[in-house]
C-alpha cells in the first residue's frame, strides 16, 4: 500500500495534467510555447498556497525529461545546493526546484548565482511572497516571473474527481461513491487550497468504513466533518491582505454597497479593526470629502463606537457607516487642489507674500510697508472684499476644482464662481 499522501501522489507528471492556470499553460501560452520549444528558462512561481507551484514545477521538468532536484531554500543547506551543482555537471544540466524561494540567504543565493548565468542549473524557485517585495533583486533578474491564480471551484472538482478516479495513484481501486454536495463541499471550503481538499477527500474516504457492498459513501456531512469548514485564512502581512483593503476602499469610492460589505466582512473575519478603521476614514476625506462633509466625523464616529463594542458587535455601526459612505457623492477636490499648491511650493513656485498681508504686529512695521493697504473683510457688509492674497507671480492661480456632486459642494462652488467673477470685474 502506498503511504504517499493523496495530495503528493496526485502531482502531475506532464503539464497536460496541471489543473488550472490556462493563461501559463494553455496552447499558444508562455509555459506552453517553452515546452514545445524544448527550452526552459529560470523562473519564480507565485501565488496563494495551493495553487499548484511545485507540482507545476515538477510536471514541467517531468515534459521535458529533465533531471529534478526539490530543495527548500529554509530547511535545505548550501551543501545540498552544492550536490545538485555537482550533479548538474555530470549530467549537464538539472532543473533545481527551489521552495520558499524567497527565504533564500545570501550565502546560498551567492553560490547559485554564477550557475544560473552559465545555465547549468535552472532554477525554478516557488513562493506565496510577491517576488517585487520579498525576493532579493539578484535573483530576480535572472528569472521570468509567472503567477499562478487561485483555482475555481470547477478546477479543484476537477482534481477531486480525477483522484477518486485514478487507479494507480488515486482512489480508483476502491468503490468511492460522493455526493454532489459533498463534492462541492470539499471544492467550496478548501477555499481555492487544492492540497487542503485533496487532504480532505483522502481523510473522507480513509475514514469511512465501507458497506456490505464494499461501497463507500461520502456524504455532505461526511465532507463537513473532514474539512472541518476551514475559517477563513488572512495574513495580515501577506499580499493578500494589501490586496482585500485595496478592494474595500476601491468598493467605497466606486459606490458599490455589496462590494464594499464583501470586503468589509472579510477585514471583519480577519479581526481587523485597525485597516477597516483607517481605510473607512482616509476614504471619508478622500473620496467622499467636500461632497458630503459631515461623512469624516460620523465615521470617525462610527470607528470609536466599534473599538468600544468590540467584535462581533463592531460589525454594527460600521455597517452603517460603509453603507453611508458608499452611497455618499464623491468629490476628492479638497486634497487634489491643495496638492497643486504643494506642487507649486515645492517647485518653486511660492513668490513674494503681498506686504499688506504680512504681519504688522510689532513697532517699525508700518515703516517697512507691511500691512498698510489691508482691507478688513469684517468691515464690509457681506464679509467679503476684493483684494489680491497670492503673490504677485501666481495671483492669477485657481487650485481648487469644485465638482457637482453633492448639494454642499454645489453651494460652495456657487460662491467660489461669485468670488472669482468679482475678481475679474
């Protein structure tokens, strides 16, 4: 009996067998056009666990009838690497793949190096990290960069289907009966992992006794039971998290309410409070703004009502407040128009400030010409009086870009138009 776990003995042997990733593998693809080219380049393999790296470096090498070494760049020392070199020599070439790649130190990838330049040994190296943040450049630059998406749901029945099939290396040999929804169970709460649902058929069907038939049943509670609904997973340090507050602020600003709770309730799940609570008030005053001003307070609000209720109560008013914020209008005229200040400041661009506005609060001002000719706004009748406030070099500028969308900004860009008509008059 072979002792191989199922998810290992699955592996593909050839890329024809590789679940998924069409756009690397499919005809006329990037990874489809090397095989058939008999030529295969240095590379880095990245995506969320899995998604079938390793396996997809094995069944390329295993196309090609290429000599395969699998290390670990954590657990696997340098002497190992230098094994493989060795080999490599005698054989003429190997195909190193490398696990974790990204955890590589600096002693390793210093001998691995010149072997890549001469081509010696391909290195095929597989990572969760995104290889910009966490792989050392000198590597990279030796390496195409391909990413593996997550599986569907349909790639990973596919799998399953395919394992309970297999005579030699799956469950073939058995009689293995599964429902449709224990099928679809195990493809649902693997959530997108292939090892994780390989893991959990193989435990269905080794955990369950056949019957007088010598049939074997798994059913929906069967596969519940196995899985053991796996939570929802979230490194709060990894891609993917940047990835989801991405999304929940992209929700907000794009005004999609459904959105905007589905990434909400997967910060929620994570029990991050800190990205919901800065995310839900940067958008506020970015995006929503002068459009509905009253939307920064009532969501500084809402995230102090949450910190103080704790979860699962916090998920209350920040309800609320996401619905607010996503139906609000938008307007990100406050801060672009003070970035085209800052813009001009920083180029350059400052100029003199007008001597009747400069501070005449001290004895010998009036003698050097500061605050003489400044009109008071408070004398006049309607608060307003026309005189220049801008230096003389940009006193013609106009920053702020008021938009129509939301009554309060309408109004301010009612008065913003008057005023600058009666400077021009």
């Amino acid at each position: 009996m072979n002792h191989e776990p199922l998810a290992y003995r699955m592996r593909p042997t050839n890329i024809e067998e590789v679940i998924g990733q069409q756009h690397l593998i499919g005809e006329g693809k990037i990874l489809y056009r090397m095989v058939k080219a008999n030529l295969l380049s240095s590379m880095i393999l990245f995506g969320p666990p899995g998604t079938g790296k390793t396996s997809m470096a094995t069944a390329l090498a295993k196309t090609l009838n290429l000599p395969v070494k699998l290390l670990n760049a954590v657990t696997d020392k340098k002497k190992d690497m230098e094994i493989v070199v060795e080999e490599a020599k005698m054989r003429g070439n190997m195909v190193l793949i490398l696990d974790e790649v990204h955890r590589l130190d600096k002693a390793k990838q210093d001998f691995l190096l010149p072997h890549l330049e001469s081509n010696l040994v391909t290195l095929i190296g597989c990572t969760t990290s995104n290889p910009y943040r966490a792989i050392n450049p000198a590597i990279r630059s030796r390496c195409h960069l391909f990413e593996l998406h997550p599986l569907t749901l349909e790639d990973i029945r596919t799998a399953l289907t395919r394992a309970i099939q297999h005579t030699e290396r799956g469950f073939g040999s058995r009689d293995v009966h599964i429902s449709e929804d224990a099928l679809n169970h195990f493809a649902f709460a693997s959530g997108g992992d292939l090892r994780s649902a390989l893991n959990g058929l193989e435990l269905a069907v080794l955990s369950t006794p056949s019957d007088k038939n010598h049939r074997i049943e798994i059913t929906l509670e069967i596969a519940e039971e196995c899985m053991q609904k796996k939570s929802f997973s979230h490194d709060k340090n990894g891609d993917a998290h940047y990835d989801v507050i991405s999304a929940f602020q992209k929700s907000i600003r794009g005004s999609d309410v459904d959105a905007a709770l589905h990434y909400l309730g997967r910060l929620i799940e994570a029990g991050d409070l800190d990205s919901i609570a800065r995310r839900m008030i940067v958008t506020a005053y970015e995006d929503i703004g002068l459009a509905n001003p009253q939307a920064g307070p009532r969501a500084i609000a809402a995230v102090q009502a949450a910190e103080r209720l704790g979860f699962p109560e916090a998920r209350i008013p920040l309800s609320v407040a996401i619905i607010e914020l996503c139906l609000s209008p938008k307007s990100n005229t406050a801060y672009k128009a003070l970035d085209l200040a800052l813009a001009d400041i920083r180029s350059g661009k400052a100029g003199e400030i007008p001597a009747h506005l400069k501070d005449s609060h001290y004895e010998g001002a009036k003698k050097l010409g500061r605050g003489i000719d400044y009109l008071y706004p408070h004398d006049y009748e309607s608060g307003w009086v026309n005189q220049q406030y801008l230096p003389d070099s940009i006193k013609n500028k106009h920053y702020y870009q008021p938009k129509k969308s939301g009554k309060f900004e309408q109004a301010l860009k009612q008065v913003y138009d008057k005023i600058n008509q009666e400077k021009r008059n």
